[in-house]
C-alpha cells in the first residue's frame, strides 16, 4: 500500500484524518483513500456494529480520545497478535504470556493487565467467553482475519457495556473482496503460518460471499508450541433497496503446550529457555456465528440488529508438582497426577439500535437508541487423572454458572452551534447470576443487581483542525459468579463502579498531527478479600485511583521519511483503602512509550519501531524481590523496565506480489514479561520473512 504525505489543505480537514496516526503514523493519507477505494470494490457493505465508524467526521463526534487502526499498521508491525499491535497504542499496557497471546492480558489507563476492565469486542460482539460469568481470558481473536481495529476510551464508550471502565476495543474482520489473496510467512521456532482469503460477489453486486482460513503451528519460544486453525465465512445480500442482511460464521481451534508454570528465579538469571511445564496443555476451540440486519426506515432513520451466539471450550491439563523436589533441583519437577480443569462456554445475545437525525430544540440532533438481551452459561469440570489414564478420570467438580442480563441505552448529540456539541447519555443494565454445584447435590445460589450509568461529553472546534473534547462518565464491572457467589453464599456485592473524567485535544497543523488527553478513573467500589460477616468472604470496600495523561504525535519529515510516537504517563495507579492501600495496582506501569521511523518510497516500505514499558509490579503487595522457591500461590514482585526494537520492511515486486520480512526484539534483550507461578519470559530475538500473492 503506496502512502502520501498530509498537504496544508489537510488542517481545515481534521474530520477526515484516520487518528490512527496519532499513534502510529504520519500523513498516511493514503491509508483513508485506500480504505474507500476498497468500500467502492465492496459496493455493498456487510452491516455491522462499529464503535466509531467510517464516515469524515467519526472521529470528531466522539467525545473520548480515539485510536483507529488498519491494514497499512498492520503491515508495519508485522503483529504475532492482537495484543502486539494494541501495546503500541497510548494508554494500553500487554502482559503477554507467549508470542502469540493465546490468552487475553490488556490494561488500559492504569486498570491492571492482570484484570480486565475494558470491554472487547469483534464486530460488536463481545469476545469474552463471560461477561458476567467470568474467564475473560479464554478467548482472544487471531490478527490474520482482522482488518482495522477501533479504540476508544471517555464517555463515548457508554453505550456499549458492561466492563468500559478503562474503554473499548473493537476488532473488525476482513471482508473478503473478489479473488484470491495467499500469504504465507515462516519464521524463528519453526514457525509456519498460511492464510487464505476469497470472495465473489454476484455480478448484480447485490450479494457477496467470502472466506478468511488460517492454518499456523510452531514450536514456539521455549517450546511452548501450538497449532492454530482459524476460518471464517462471511456473506451478505441486499433485500430491496431498504435492507441490508450479514451473515458471519467462524471457527477456531488452537492446541498449545503452555501452563501458569515459569521459570524459577535461578534458571531464569542463567538464561534458561527451556518450558518449565512440558507436558501440560492449553486447549481452545470456539464456533460462532453472527447475523446483522440494517434497515433504512427513512432518510433521517436506521436501525440496526446484531443476533449473535458463540460456543467456547477451554480444556487445561496441569500435571501436579512436588514442591520440595521442586525447591531442591531449582526447576519444576512433576508428579504422574494431573488435573484437568475443563470449560465450555456458551453465549446469546441479541444487540438492536436505532439511529435518528431529528430537530428537537431547533438544533441538529442525533440519537442512538438501544437494547442488548444476552445469556450466557458455563460447564465447568475438574477431572482427577494419571499420566496413563490419557486425560481421562474422576470429575470431583462440576459447577454450572449461568448469567442473564438486559440492558437499555440512549444518548443524543446537541448540536448546539456550528462548534460545539454536547452528548449526555445514559446506561441501565439489570442482570441476575445463578451457580448450580452439581457434584454437592444441586446446591445453588443467585443474586441480582441493577446498575444506573450516567454521562455527559462534549467536541469544541477551537478552530480548523483544532478540536477540544472531554467528558465525565459511571462505569462498572460486574463481580462475576465465582466472587458474587462465593462459597455458594451470595457475597451481597455491588459491581465495581468507577467515575471517569477525561479531557483532551487533538488536530493537525501542517506536517504535525497530534492528540493529547488527561484522565482520572475513581472506583469507590472495587470487590476485595474479606469482609466483617463471618458467612461471608467478599466485601464492598475497595478504592481505587488511576490517573495520568496520553500523548501522541506524529510529524511528515519529507523525502518519505514520517516520525510518530505516544507517550502513556500514570504517576497514580493505587489502592485507597485495604490491606495494599497506599500500593501501585500491580501490572500498571507508570510509563509506557512508543516510537516509528517510516520510510515509504515507491514500492518499498521499512519501519524501525522501538517500544518502551516502564518498572511494574506483580501484585497489590508491591515487594520487590521474586520469589527463589517453589511455593506457587500468588507471585510478587518488581519487574524491570525494558525497551524493545523492531524493524520491518515490505516491497512490491508486482502489482500482485507483496514480500516482507521483519527482525523482533532486534538487540536480543533479556526481559519478564509477566509473573505467576514463576517467571514469564519475553521473546528473544527473531526474525521472519513471508511474501502475498494475489491471484
């Protein structure tokens, strides 16, 4: 994809400015005529639910800052995985476990990258195997079928909850155009990966059909192998000129030999690669299917209705340890028991939103009305099992969660002059948690609770191109049915609520984009260990403050040289109350930075990309010192800062070929990703190549 720099005309355009270059880019223009290029081959767009949006001025009605990321980012980094494109955006913090982020770690704004309080979706669907039921983590969507990616924090973010305390992200998948797209890559660790897209549409262009397929497997770093299987099929059609219909089916399998396990402290200051769990498997797979229907009910009026069900497993096999052979050898030694800690998932939801232009007042307004009814259950199983048995044995637990909830939204967007806009809204979510304990004779227990969540923002045009945005908003984050019913007792627990403030700015001035944004998040109920009911183990009385600012610019140098970078700065991220208050909340680093140098010249591309994240702490203790024995439970301590450089580069040796290549982690740094039971080790150096063909 050939890029252009930003001309003078552009800082009277500010509407039209994909902000991802705020974070990543420079002048990319490019980018946008690229992206509507491909709206014009699509002719028929698959409707969808978009946090954003593609019109000119998407950016500038919301009223939180904004992050849009597309195919050219994507190209740039060369990502192993979502989460190694989101960590090079302001604001967002990634505890990767291994290279390829099987499991979901982001924090944004100072929110733990343990814990996440951050709603994430793909194509307005929520990806998280449970909301309201828990295990967040299980699922995190593969990079190879996505196409742009939409990040927005502030009181914008209200209307699409629960969880968007620290914001959303929003993955959007690849819609297929016609033809066939090959890449392939390999790479370090015998890495192997091959995606195949095709599309056809039918020569009225009133209907299309595509498919997006996947197949990678490596030995992954430390030999934490995996063997990955992705497909997706999507298609739509036209019902007449008013109705738009989207299907999109997918499916998912991934078989990775990971664990909680790291390395223990003394093999990890000698340099050991090795996987401390060999034997232990991770195992995935995930069917899901969405149906979208967009119906123009008049020039002024759309709505839109998102049907979506999916179906997760998660299987986990973790052989036991004996801990003082352990503690003696310096490793991990294993005994021939294993446990097998087995989830499925299972989720529907029903999503509907009515869009409408109107004059109430005599001015210009602009209303999204919504509904969202969604169900979602859990089978959780705990087979007790021998290396001979083969994963097979005695289920001596066998829980079945279950959550229910409804939610209503609206907001409306005042125009109230040519340069200032004012969007209050509000959030009621009503939902009720059941757990069945089947393997205690059908014990069970439920709870309700309701949540009112209100907030107001504001967009002012100081002038062209210059935009001053802000706004005050109530988020919350349900306590899910392992901690709202723990010990089968309903903890009597509200969810944990958080009243964010945001103000920023953002524009362009000639060669220079920029975005800057201050924030504060105040939970006043975060759900903590203990409580004054000796029938009860949870209380409501943890406090929280997360504060700090984001800023990010980007600068064309000329002779096709561009320059980009964000800086995150979190001086407060603490406990306020309980037995840590006064600690930083752990995974939360105070700085986080990144920068690009681009060249893009005719048909070659490179990029050097250096990415920096600050010292942080494993847990709310804040001890400094890693543990050096076997003991397991929770593991605390400093991890050290570290800085990290990349460099890619792409060429176009046809109109239809594309080659690329790419070095990670290019001066071989040593770092800790991450602790839990033991160490997490970052990837070491790297190195990759891969070509795309078009047929």
């Amino acid at each position: 994809m050939k890029s252009t720099h930003c001309s003078a005309s552009a800082v009277s355009r500010l509407h039209a400015l994909p902000l991802a270059m705020l974070a990543l880019q420079v002048g990319l223009a490019g980018t946008a005529a690229a992206e509507e290029s491909a709206a014009e081959l699509r002719q028929l767009p698959l409707p969808v639910i978009e946090v954003i949006g593609r019109s000119e001025d998407a950016v500038s009605r919301q009223t939180g800052s904004v992050v849009i990321l597309t195919t050219a980012d994507f190209e740039r980094i060369a990502p192993m995985s979502t989460e190694d494109v989101l960590r090079r955006v302001p604001g967002i913090n990634t505890k990767s476990e291994e290279e390829t982020s099987i499991v979901a770690n982001i924090g944004l704004r100072g929110l733990s990258a343990s814990e996440s309080k951050s709603l994430v979706l793909e194509d307005g669907v929520p990806v998280a195997p449970g909301l309201f039921i828990g295990n967040e983590r299980y699922f995190n969507p593969r990079i190879q079928r996505m196409e742009r990616i939409e990040i927005l924090k502030g009181s914008a973010a209200l209307r699409y909850g629960p969880s968007t305390i620290g914001g959303v992200i929003n993955y959007q998948t690849k819609t297929p155009d016609d033809g066939v797209i090959l890449t392939g890559r390999v790479g370090s660790f015998d890495t192997r990966e091959t995606t195949l897209e095709a599309g056809g549409r039918t020569r009225s262009g009133d209907a299309f059909g595509g498919v997006v397929a996947t197949h990678a497997r490596s030995d992954g770093f430390m030999d934490k192998g995996y063997e990955m299987s992705d497909v997706m099929v999507k298609a739509g059609m036209a019902l007449g000129d008013d109705h738009l219909l989207g299907f999109k089916f997918s499916y998912h399998e991934n078989d990775a030999n990971i664990s909680y396990r790291g390395l223990l402290l003394g093999d990890y200051q000698a340099g050991a690669t090795y996987n401390p769990a060999p034997d232990d498997a991770y195992l995935t797979d995930r069917t899901a299917f969405d149906i979208n229907h967009e119906v123009t009910l008049s020039d002024r009026a759309t709505l839109t209705t998102l049907l979506y069900w999916s179906d997760v497993t998660r299987d986990y096999w973790r052989y036991d340890v004996d801990t003082p052979a352990s503690n003696e050898a310096g490793r991990w030694v294993y005994r021939d028991t294993l446990t097998g800690n087995n989830r499925a998932f299972e989720r529907f939801g029903i999503d509907s939103r009515l869009n409408l232009e109107h004059g109430l007042f005599g001015l210009d307004n602009e209303a999204e009305i919504g509904v969202r009814a969604l169900r979602e259950k859990s089978d959780d199983t705990r087979i007790r099992a021998t290396r001979s048995q083969d994963r097979t044995g005695i289920n001596d637990r066998h829980i079945v969660d279950s959550a229910e909830s409804l939610a209503l939204h609206a907001q409306n967007r005042f125009a109230l002059s040519e340069r200032l806009a004012v969007t209050p809204g509000l959030r009621i979510e009503h939902y009720e948690q059941k757990r069945k304990i089947l393997t205690s004779d059908n014990a069970t227990a439920s709870t309700t609770n309701t949540e009112v969540l209100p907030g107001v923002g504001a967009t002012y045009e100081m002038a062209d191109g210059v935009q001053v945005y802000g706004g005050v908003y109530r988020a919350f984050a349900p306590a899910t049915n392992g901690v709202a019913l723990d010990g089968l007792t309903d903890q009597r627990l509200d969810a944990e609520r958080s009243d964010n403030y945001e103000l920023g700015i953002r524009g362009v001035y000639g060669a220079l984009t920029y975005e800057a944004a201050v924030f504060r998040m105040e939970f006043d109920n975060q759900v903590v260990t203990g409580n004054s009911d000796p029938n009860l183990s949870r209380s409501n009385a943890g406090k929280t403050l997360h504060q700090g600012g984001e800023l990010a610019l980007g600068y064309a140098l000329g002779g096709g040289f561009a320059l980009a970078g964000n800086l995150t700065y979190i001086p407060t991220s603490k406990f306020e109350s309980g037995i840590d208050a006064g600690n930083r909340v752990p995974y939360s680093p105070k700085l986080l930075a990144n920068a690009t140098l681009e060249y893009s010249q005719a048909d070659f591309r490179a990029a050097f990309m250096v990415h920096h994240r600050g010292a942080q702490f494993a847990d709310g203790s804040n001890v400094r010192d890693i543990p050096a024995d076997a003991a397991g439970g929770i593991w605390g301590g400093r991890l050290a800062a570290y800085t990290l450089f990349d460099i890619t580069a792409q060429y176009d040796v046809t109109p239809k070929l594309m080659v690329f290549g790419a070095v990670k982690n290019l001066t071989d740094k040593r770092y800790i990703t991450g602790l839990r039971q033991g160490i997490y080790v970052g990837p070491e150096r790297s190195f990759e190549v891969g070509a795309r063909y078009h047929l």
